[in-house]
C-alpha cells in the first residue's frame, strides 16, 4: 500500500451516522437517482433506490454499487500528496494549501497563466465554487465539452431553449423512436419507462448503427452507418414532402420553411439513402410511423453529437418530429437532455469574476497549452476531471501537461492525470459531501446530505476553496455553504427552503409537463427555426477503412473504474462481414490503429454491427493498457465546441 492510501476497512470504521439515510447519487449520469444507504452491524454499506421518489422508483444501476467499491478501494488516496522526482511523498494540508497558495500567487500578476479544468465527475451546486473561485482570480478556462455541447447548442439553435416533455410522458406514447441511445447502458430509468411504454402498447423503432443492447428493447431495428443520421432524417423529411403528408399550421410555425425546402429538394430519396446505408423499405417504414403512428417520441442519443457534424445530425432529427408534429403535445416530443443547473440561481457563482477570460476550446486542450503564449500556461488545477485520459488526442494532452511548471489534481486515484501532477489533494466522494443536485432528464431536485464521513484527510472541493482564499494576498473570500445553498434556491422554478428541502430531500421544480405546447417556441420571433445547411459526408479512407466508436460502458461511467481492472488487453467488437476481417489474423497479436498511433486489443464479433464500425468500450486507463482516445484526433464538432470523437478512421492489423 502507497504512501496516502486507503487502508481495507478505513470506509467502514467511519461509519454512517444514521441508518437509512436519504440522498441522491451525484455521479455524471442524467438520472440522478435518490438513494437509501443502509449499514450492517458488521459496517457493510448498501445502498438502494428509494422506492417513494417518482423517477428512482426503488432500483439503481450497477455503476452506483460498482463505484461504492471504488469509494472502498485500499487504492483510494486519503491524504495530499506532493511529487519530489519521481517520489511521492505524505504532506499535510497546511503544507499543501500554502504551496498551493504560493503558486497562485507568483502568478497573479498574469492570471492567464492559471489555467482551471472543471470537470463533471460529480453533480451539485457547490461544485461551482472553483468556478467561482479562478473566475475571481481571472485564470484562463475552457469553452465547449468533450461530451453535449453540440447537442445542446443543436437545440437552442431549432427550439430557443433547452427544454423537453416531462420523460415519464414517454409511456403514453404511439410509438417511440430511439435514436442513438443505449438503453441497456445508459439512464436506467428511461430503459424502465420504455419497457412500461411497450406493455402498453407501444411499438418501438431503434435507430443506430448497432453494436448496443436495445435488442430486448425494439420492435424494429434500422442500421444506419455511423454519423450519417442526418440524412435518414433528411430522407425521412423528403417522403414527407413529396406525399404532401406537411400541415400548414405546423408551417406556419417555422420560420425559415422556404430555404429549408429548397434544400431537402436538392437531394433525392435515393441519394440520401445511399449516403446513409439506409434501404428504402427500412425508411417507408419510419415515415409510416412519424406520420401514421403517433404521437411519436424521439429519444436522441448522447452519441449523435459526437461526430464532426454532430450538431446537423441533432438538428435534421428535431426538424424530423417538428414537421411531422410530433413537437408541442403531449406523449411525443423530442428528448435530448435538459441542464442539470437549469432550476438553479447560480448568480453567486459569478458575483466579481473577472470578465474577458481567456479561453481555450476544451478538446483541444493538449494543442491549446502547448500554444498558449502571452502568458504561458505556468500552473493547471484539475479538478473532477480524468483530462489526460478522456480528451481526443491524450499523448498531446499529457505533453502539454509535462511542461507546465506546477499542477495540482483534486482526485482520489492515481489517475493518469493525476500521475502527471506535482501536487495531488484528497477529494471526498459522492456519499460524503452535502450538494443540491439536479438532473439533465428530469425535474427533480435532490439534497445531497453526507451520510459517510470523507476517509483519511479527504476534503470537498469547497472547504479546499475556502481554506485556499484565505491564504492569499489580497484573499479570494468563498461565501458560506448555506448562503451559497439557498441563493441557488432563489429560483423562479423552486419553491422551497434550504431547511425545507433538507427535511423533504427532494422536490419537483416547476416546469410545464409538454414543452413548447402550441407550438410556442423560445426565440424572439416565437418560431421555429429549421436548418439552413447539409454538409456532405467525407469518404471512407482506403488506409484506415473502420469508423472508431468509442462508447459508453455497462459498469462504470467514463474512467471512474476500480484500477484493479486495468492491465488487461482492450476488447474491440466489429462486425461478422466487417473488412477488417480480411487484414487480421487473431491469432497473432492485434492492434487498432489510427495516424495518431497504436494499441493492442482483442478482438469480438458483434452480430448486426455496422461493417465499417469498430466498436471500443472506453475509460480504460493508458497506464494500465487501455486510453483509446490516444488514438483519436483532437476536433472540433460543426457547432458548440464540442470533441468529435467519433469521426475518428482507424484499422485493424496484426
């Protein structure tokens, strides 16, 4: 056991405080579920969906239950450590703090030179407080995301806003298209509300280009290739044209049909079909359903996003259920996601931050250090964020990293990033901190109250923030946790106390059951505003014939994995009548290669797979073997700043 680690049974000599505690599950996951932890006598932790929330409705995945593993580790760092060569060595948190304090301070005559990554391994208002603290000192940060920004950028751009039907309305649904999402891996409750939505009779269609699990949820499977859903949606749209199946009404209520039109006319059926490897059968079929069995609700996946034009593929499936009126009534609609924030107040957040901050595009943050001049980046805090492991291009971003003069990591394992750091500081965990929380898929809000107490020296990432101001000259002031806590309850979409809400743990936020009902939309001229651009798809490279993608797992979310797991070969899935078939032999060794370089893997079959798919489970580390975004181009997506993953050509070869 290193320096500063977690001893076995450190967890569970803490204990809890009270059995049967309720609180809320703030992992990076849309369905924040609300939790009952329970105790044995003998100190084991088990914890539970609460059977009396609307949306938890008693179950939770295996994610929550592998991470309280994770929380358990002997691998878990409980104290500040500090790198000296190549050694790490135990410091204290006043050691560490006034180091830390220190750094800051050489730089403040250049605040651009700090630069803060704010990641979103936990949900929760207070997890603004570094926001809020850099944003005070004027570092530099970053713009865009590496996961939804061109998704949610897709959707202010058609709808004005960010909003969609309250999800459990799915059930009542005609039909229900499930466009990209992996019910079997992601949001367990909207896998749940789908299985009750098929009970009632409804039939459901999955659009992808498989390799997922939506098998036992799917009357109907199309396989489209991958990053091509734009055109389906087109061709879709077409069909509708050309039937003259449109109403007027809905027309109406768009505010650029005309250029959208002649757009749509420029292309054929069969020339969109053959771009998206689509039959023509499979798509008189969809038609027949957004026409004939409504009302339909889409389901966008958290992946369509993910290509070089992942905001066109959104916007052409919005464009697809607003024209065919499946936007504005009840049972249909469209659901990308909502913001986790959206019921908050987050003013404090921003109250005497510096403005004009420099920025740096986030999936391209390897290339942005290394080029930052006027100042140089001289220090990086990382905090809720494995950077080095999950951005595209991951040996420029550990590069970029290695020059930089001092680098704090708040985290709990010996990440790959936090192998990168000078200064790595103890973080408390989901379960041990107190947080309002919200989520992107439904409307509740949760509190987050601390049922196990942080092992070791391990601290929020608030207290670190308080006691780091304090430290410097002149000092960064945070304001107290409950003020912070009921600002963000000052909200037109709450109506609750902080003692209130601590008393109930959960409340719905006030937002309308169907959204943009009437066909009343958020921009300022009350429309709806369709799409004014098709890009073209780039042809498949003879070199590197297979499309990389790159997905979620079943058992942990992004790279918050037990280390333990690692060390073993990649598994990489294509399909049975793939063309890489024809250039390997698995019984020698395999790699999947890109331009950027090369990594062993094993390799599976995936029956209905997309023959020019390879499909790679991510959030392996590379210190152990894994890291496939070592192999992926560091992108831009066409809009929101967005990492466009899954553009990435790659090849099969021994």
């Amino acid at each position: 056991m290193g320096r500063g680690m977690m001893a076995p049974g450190d967890f569970t000599s803490e204990g809890l405080t009270v059995m049967g505690k309720v609180t809320v599950c703030s992992l990076d996951c849309p369905d924040a579920c609300s939790l009952i932890v329970d105790r044995s006598e003998e100190g084991a932790i088990r914890v539970r969906g609460n059977p009396d929330n609307p949306m938890t409705r008693g179950f939770t995945c295996a994610k929550i239950r592998n991470y309280v593993e994770r929380m358990r580790s002997s691998d878990r760092i409980i104290t500040p450590l500090r790198k000296t060569g190549t050694t790490w060595n135990t410091i204290g948190w006043d050691e560490a703090l006034m180091l830390c304090a220190e750094k800051i301070q050489e730089c403040r005559g250049q605040p651009a030179s700090i630069l803060h990554l704010h990641g979103d391994g936990a949900k929760g208002v207070l997890k603004f407080a570094d926001k809020l603290f850099f944003g005070r000192i004027g570092a530099s940060h970053t713009k865009g995301s590496l996961c939804d920004t061109a998704g949610i950028t897709a959707c202010i751009a058609d709808f004005g806003s960010l909003e969609h039907n309250d999800i459990r309305d799915v059930v009542n649904a005609e039909t229900i298209v499930n466009w990209g999402r992996d019910l079997s891996r992601s949001s367990i409750h909207v896998a749940a509300l789908v299985r009750d939505a098929r009970k009632r009779g409804a039939k459901v269609i999955t659009i992808s280009p498989g390799g997922d699990g939506n098998g036992p949820f799917s009357d109907f499977f199309v396989r489209v290739r991958p990053g091509t859903d734009r055109f389906l949606a087109a061709a879709l749209i077409r069909l509708l044209i050309d039937r003259h199946t449109l109403s007027d009404d809905i027309l109406h209520h768009a505010g650029n049909w005309k250029v959208f039109e002649d757009m749509i006319r420029r292309r054929s059926v069969a020339e969109l079909l053959s771009v998206c490897e689509v039959a023509l059968e499979d798509c008189e079929r969809l038609c027949d359903c957004y026409c004939r069995r409504k009302p339909v609700a889409t389901l966008v996946g958290w992946g369509l996003q993910r290509y070089r034009f992942g905001g066109e593929n959104v916007r052409f499936i919005n464009a697809l259920s607003f024209l065919s009126g499946n936007v504005g009534i009840s049972s249909a609609g469209v659901y990308y996601g909502v913001s986790s924030l959206r019921n908050f107040n987050l003013d404090w957040a921003y109250e005497s931050v510096e403005k004009g901050r420099r920025t740096f595009p986030l999936p391209l943050i390897g290339r942005s250090i290394m080029e930052a001049r006027d100042p140089a980046v001289k220090m990086i805090w990382v905090n809720g964020f494995n950077v080095v492991n999950q951005a595209p291009d991951s040996l420029s971003v550990k590069e970029a990293f290695r020059r930089v003069e001092f680098r704090v990591v708040v985290d709990a394992f010996m990440t790959d990033t936090a192998e990168m750091a000078d200064l790595i500081l103890p973080c408390a965990f989901l379960l041990e901190q107190e947080d309002i929380v919200g989520s992107f898929l439904h409307d509740y809000i949760h509190y987050a109250e601390p049922v196990v107490r942080p092992p070791g020296e391990a601290w929020d990432d608030f207290r670190i923030f308080t006691e780091l101001g304090k430290r410097l000259s002149p000092p960064v002031i945070m304001p107290p946790r409950d003020e912070i806590l009921r600002k963000a309850l000052n909200s037109p979409y709450v109506d609750i106390s902080l003692e209130e809400l601590k008393t109930q743990k959960y409340t719905k936020a006030a937002w309308p059951a169907v959204a943009y009902e009437g066909m009343k939309f958020k921009h300022p001229d009350g429309l709806y505003h369709l799409p004014d651009v098709m890009h073209d798809e780039a042809a498949a490279s003879s070199d590197f014939p297979l499309q990389l993608l790159s997905l979620i797992r079943r058992e942990a979310i992004h790279s918050q994995i037990p280390p333990e797991e690692g060390g073993q070969v990649p598994t990489v899935w294509i399909a049975p009548d793939s063309v890489a078939w024809n250039d390997i032999d698995t019984k020698q060794e395999v790699y999947l290669v890109s331009p950027r370089g090369r990594l062993r893997v094993a390799v599976a079959t995936f029956s209905g797979l997309h023959p020019k798919a390879v499909i790679y489970r991510r959030g392996d580390w590379i210190k152990t073997g894994g890291g496939v975004n070592q192999l992926i181009d560091a992108a831009l997506t066409d809009m929101g700043d967005g990492a466009s993953y899954y553009s990435q050509s790659v090849r099969l070869e021994n």
